[in-house]
C-alpha cells in the first residue's frame, strides 16, 4: 500500500501503513472497533471517537480514520470538503462486510 499524504495551509502529513503477510492489508484491533462503532449510521468523527472512548484526536486521525478511509472500509460524506465541521463517515461495502463478521 502507498503512503498516504496530506496538506492543509499549516501542515504536511504523510501516513505508512503496514503490509500483512501475502500482500493483504492489515486492519488493527482499533479500526476494527471504529467500524463497530459506526454501524449503519453516518457520523461525525467526534461521535466515533466518543463511541470508541477516545479523547486524542490526532491519534484517532492518523492512527484509526485515516487507514479506515485508505483501505476502503469507510468513506466521507463529503470527499470534496475533507476538513469540513461537518464531516460524516459511513461504511462502504468493504465495512459493512466486516461489520457482518466481527458482530
């Protein structure tokens, strides 16, 4: 998987994922638990990390949502405007599939 990149005015992000044996992605215990804590609702990213009892946005940012969106297991509601207030994501396909699995 490719690294991930991102800018504002103020500040530039590069994020590494891991790869799994045989090429797959990996998905850790956390991004497990934030598809669970989304379900079949759309929802703010501080509403999920309330949920998954999470307080240290920048963690939960680069740690948790960031390789959630990269692996294709959720999606933002408004992909024009990443940085909006009022930002919502949802399962795609992909996490509904693992959300089956892990309930």
């Amino acid at each position: 998987m490719m690294p991930y990149f991102e800018s504002t005015t103020t500040q530039f992000m590069t994020t590494l994922y891991r790869i799994g044996e045989k090429g797959t992605d990996q998905v850790t215990e956390q991004v497990k638990n934030l598809v669970l804590g989304i379900g079949n609702e759309r929802l703010l990213a501080k509403e999920i990390m309330q949920r998954m009892g999470l307080t240290h946005r920048e963690h939960f940012r680069a740690d948790i949502l960031l390789p959630a969106l990269k692996v294709g297991l959720i999606e933002r509601t408004m992909p024009q405007s990443p940085n909006s207030p009022q930002q919502r994501y949802y399962l795609t396909d992909k996490g509904k599939s693992m959300l089956a699995t892990c309930t």
